[in-house]
C-alpha cells in the first residue's frame, strides 16, 4: 500500500500445521505448498505437497498432491518427504524428493498436476549433486531458473542460477551475483514482473543479529543479463 508493506497475516488455510515453501502459480490461482498436516493414507507425519485455489473470500481447503510412484506400484505415493514446489507456465511441476533410489534426495518433474508420468529431473544442474535438498524458482516461460544449493566442501547455502539454451539444455548453475554471503542465502522467488529477486539469509547485518533469516530484496536484472549472455 503506497509502496509500504502491510503487517504479515497467517492466511485463512495455515496456523495449525508446519507449513513452508508457498509458491504461487504463474497466473496466481493456486497455492502450491508442502506442509506435514496429517493425510489419511500417511500417519507417519512426513512432508507432503499440497494446494489450495484462490477464492472469492480467500483459498479454498488445501487439497493433497499424491504424487505417483515412478519406481514400483508398491512404493506409497505418501511418507517420502516431498518439498519444495515450483510451476512454470505449461503447468509443468518441480518438487523435491527422498523417493527410492535417492534417498539422499533429487528432483522430480510432473508434466501437469493432473499427469501420472512423474520423472528424474537432471536438466536444471543441481550445484549441490545431490548432496542437499534445495528449494528452486523457475521462471513462467522456463527460460532461467535459481535455486539453493550448497556446493561441496560448504557449509552454507548459497543462491545459483542456471539458463536455458536454444537446444533446450541448461547451463552450469552459477552463483547468483551480489548476493552470496558467508551465511546461509535460500528460498529464492522472482516477483511477477521480473524486477526483483527476493531470498531469505540470516546474515548479520545492522538491523539483524546472526542466526535469524529475514527478507531481503534485489534487482533481479543481472540474472536476465547473465541468461542473455548465453545464447
């Protein structure tokens, strides 16, 4: 309001469960989401991916995502832990995942919500090789994505950045510009209009003390230059 923030509110869906990771869809109707609120089918209180649709008087009651199996019909769709949403413009779904055989954790793809074919995401390059679950943005038309990571040898995670191609490939993931810190960087998302990159870090700084992650926002234009520079 008047270019000032209003005061944070816990909406009408969330308060009860730990819920993390929100990310809008590109045309801002639904709420993607993961959270360990209880599903029927899993009682082992694992982090599942849910969404919720904009409504007239707010967002409807979050509805589960039971992500199919890609390895065996035996394999529950609950209780692996998937985290970490993301939507670009065709639909296509990005999430994180403890499933068999990654226990260590990898990225899948879902083609569409409504899709069974989910599959092994190696085309976004993951700088931390599987070494560390990350959340990851991608823009609406697919063309560049950012993502946490923590690259080997590190104890902190850092914000990356990788291009897409005119042969469809993705670049090396990068360090983000300007951003990086000696303390932990993540939870990256472009706003709408693409001006600005907003990410969390708990560095320290005059207006916060070491080891509680605030906001923080920056020009998101060298990462279009950079991606521009690519092809």
């Amino acid at each position: 309001m008047d270019g000032a923030w209003t005061r944070p509110e816990i909406i009408n869906i969330s308060g009860q469960y730990r819920d993390a990771a929100p990310y809008l869809s590109p045309d801002g109707n639904t709420l993607l989401f993961d959270s360990r609120r209880p599903t029927p089918e899993d009682p082992s209180n694992a982090i599942n991916l849910w969404q919720s649709r904009r409504t007239a008087t707010g967002w409807s009651q979050p509805e589960f995502l039971a992500v199919p199996s890609q390895n065996t019909d035996e394999e529950p769709t609950v209780g692996q832990d998937e985290f970490g949403p993301a939507m670009d413009d065709s639909g296509q779904l990005y999430f994180y995942s403890f499933r068999q055989p990654y226990r260590g954790g990898a990225r899948y793809v879902l083609p569409r919500l409504s899709d069974q074919d989910i599959r092994l995401d190696n085309s976004i390059p993951d700088p931390s090789d599987q070494t560390f679950i990350s959340y990851l943005y991608v823009s609406p038309d697919a063309t560049f994505a950012v993502m946490e990571g923590r690259a080997r040898g590190r104890r902190d995670t850092d914000l990356f950045c990788s291009c897409k191609q005119e042969d469809g490939s993705w670049t090396e993931a990068v360090e983000v510009p300007g951003v990086n810190t000696a303390a932990n960087e993540g939870g990256p998302f472009v706003t709408a209009d693409g001006a600005y990159l907003l990410f969390t870090s708990n560095r320290r700084t005059k207006e916060a003390s070491a080891g509680n992650a605030n906001l923080y926002l920056v020009s998101a234009g060298k990462l279009r230059e950079q991606c521009q520079g690519k092809d």
